[in-house]
C-alpha cells in the first residue's frame, strides 16, 4: 500500500477551505496525529518527530485547522509553536480525558483519533486549559528548580543524621540550612571522615539555594512589582507570592476571586446522586505545587508566629470544633481562603487589613 504524504494530501486543491480537525498525540520522541475533515472522515494518519523542526515542517503546510493536544512535558512549547503557524489550539486537561484516560485500547494512533473527534464534536469535553507564556515559564522554572534542590538537600541531611545514629551518635539539632561539614565535629575520626563529603554537598546546595533566592528577589522585584501586594500577608513571602503570580499569570482569567480556590483544587470534591451527597475530600485539581504553597501559608498563619487577623481567627474556630482530622480541615479551608484574598488584593491593588471585619463588627455593635 502506497504511504501517503502531508504534502501530497495538503497540495489536493479538494481540500482547500474546508474545516480541519487534527487531534495530535504527542510522545517523547514521535507523536502521531489525525486529520479530520468537516464530516469527520479520516485523511491522513502520520507521525512525526516530536521536535520543532519537523512540527514547523509539517503542521506549517498543513491550512489553518483546529488542533486538539494532550497537557503534558512538551506541550507548552508545542502549543506556542503551533499558535505561531496561526492554527487554533486546544490543549486538552489529560486527566479529563477518561476516553484515553480509561481506554482498554491504548495506544497513540487511537488517542489521536479520539481527541480530533472531541475537538470537532465539543472542545468543552477535553476540559481546556491555558499554558502560561514563555516568560513566566522561564521564571517559574527558577522556583522549581530551587525546590528540587532544597527537597535534595533535604535527603541528604536526613541520610546524614541516619548513618550517625547507626553507630550511637547524633549529630546537633539545625535547620537544614545551617548544616555545614563542622556539624560533625563532636563524632569519631573514622565516621566524620566518611561523612565530610556528604555534609560537603550539603554545604554547596545550601550555597546554590541561596543563589535561587537571590535570582527570585531579583526577579519579583524587576519584573513583577505586584508580588509586594502579595507580600501584605504576613506568612506569605516572595517563594509563595512569585508562584502565585507565575501560575495565575493573568488574575482577570476569573470572573470572582472565589473562582481561584477551585482552580487550585481546594474545594470539597462532589459526587450527589438522588438524594445521597457524600462528603469528599478536596478535588486536587490544578497545579499541585501551588496548592502546596497555599497550604505551607496557611500553616503559618495558623501557627504560632501567625499574626492576629480574620483569617487566623476563622481558621483557629475551625480548628476548635473538634473531630478527627479537624486541623488538617481547617489548613486546607484557610489556604483556599489565602488564595481568595491574594486573588482579591491583586485585583484590587488594597491595604491589607488583617483585621479588617472584626473591626467593622465592633464599630457595628458600638
């Protein structure tokens, strides 16, 4: 059977203005794709090398279509290069997509074909989402970075104070950014030789972390002066307010700031059905590390070092009514507030005042 080419198919003058529908599948090496065309007959079946040359190859001779994809590790850069060849996009949500998700037939040219009939019959049952831009990807990628270094840090302080427990020691009590190779001083010769250079390592990420902080203050300072309205709420620092601001990336996405805590999947999850409405956990949908930053907020505020406010207050009567797992509920319940009131003195560019109702509530009684 004779292969068929893009360029043979695209340089029929048949095809010319009719509607395309591609659903594009996309791998970490080859990605395949399927060409629909206005009455969902199959054209063109191919693979294609999943790099910007040979995406710019195909899919810029390919007329102004519709093309459906999957959220994923190359997906942003495909998207914008696509948009660039002024094709319409839509990126679909992977983990809505229970048609691949929970397919018994699994494998790249069936997904393709199932995203360019979804796309061509509702765009709305791939869940859409919205790559951020280069730029804030870049920026981003600073913050993640600095994460996985600090959670590599982590495992290797954490292996250190194991090995020395081994042989009946300990070494002295720090944060993670103090440790340094004379941590071990006080242990034997012999075991403080081996460990000098695991506590060596430490010592460099600490010095590379460091530098990530630098480069975030640099960045939240020049390029995103919002990140100081954010920063109004004691607990929530450049890390948290830089993420906030990359992720949202534009906050008049949504309609109501209310809007943003079920985007970050903090909402209690739904599953009614006749009169049977269960209590579930929250949905976890949206960007995780996000989510975690909210949370790590809302445990600030709900701390010790956490200033009177309204938040803390609510949080705090939550926290009382008892129950099992009745704290971890009312962290959970405050980061999703945390993240309404970031959204809202964003938006609005206010003061924050941390005890803004309680106050109206006094002069209302007075």
């Amino acid at each position: 059977m004779k292969k068929i080419s893009t360029v043979e198919v695209f340089g029929n003058e048949i095809l010319t203005g009719q509607k395309l529908t591609i659903g594009l599948d996309l791998g970490d090496r080859w990605s395949f794709y399927c060409v629909l065309d206005e009455a969902g007959k199959i054209l063109l079946e191919q693979k294609v090398a999943t790099t910007p040359e040979a995406m710019k190859q195909t899919f810029g001779k390919i007329p102004r279509s519709l093309i459906a994809l999957e959220t994923g590790t190359h997906s942003p850069w495909v998207s914008r290069l696509l948009t660039e060849l002024r094709h319409e996009l839509i990126v679909a949500h992977a983990q809505k997509v229970e048609l691949i998700t929970k397919s018994n037939r699994k494998d790249d040219r069936h997904d393709a074909r199932t995203l360019a009939r979804l796309a061509r019959i509702d765009p709305q049952l791939l869940g859409p989402v919205r790559h951020r831009s280069a730029k804030a990807q870049i920026h981003l990628t600073v913050i993640r970075a600095r994460a996985e270094l600090v959670s590599a840090r982590t495992a290797l302080v954490n292996a250190a104070r194991g090995l020395v427990k081994s042989y009946g020691q300990r070494l002295p009590k720090c944060g993670t950014q103090q440790v340094s190779r004379e941590l071990g001083a006080g242990l034997p010769a012999e075991l403080r030789e081996v460990l000098e250079p695991l506590l060596k390592e430490v010592e460099s990420l600490n010095e590379r972390i460091q530098e990530y902080d630098e480069r975030m203050e640099k960045i939240a300072k020049e390029v995103y002066p919002e990140v100081s309205l954010l920063k109004q709420v004691k607990g929530v620092g450049t890390q948290i307010s830089l993420t906030y601001v990359l992720t949202i990336e534009d906050p008049y996405r949504f309609p109501k700031s209310r809007a943003v805590g079920c985007f970050l999947g903090l909402r209690p999850g739904r599953r009614n059905s006749g009169e049977s409405e269960p209590q579930k956990g929250i949905s976890k949908e949206g960007d995780r590390y996000l989510r975690t930053m909210m949370v790590q907020g809302a445990h600030y505020i709900l701390g010790p070092f956490g200033e009177d406010s309204d938040l803390r207050r609510w949080g705090l009567k939550l926290a009382e009514r008892g129950g099992k797992n009745a704290k971890k509920r009312a962290v959970v319940a405050v980061a999703r507030k945390l993240a309404v009131l970031l959204h809202r003195l964003w938006v609005s560019g206010e003061v924050y005042e941390p005890l803004r109702n309680s106050q109206k509530a006094m002069r209302a009684v007075a």
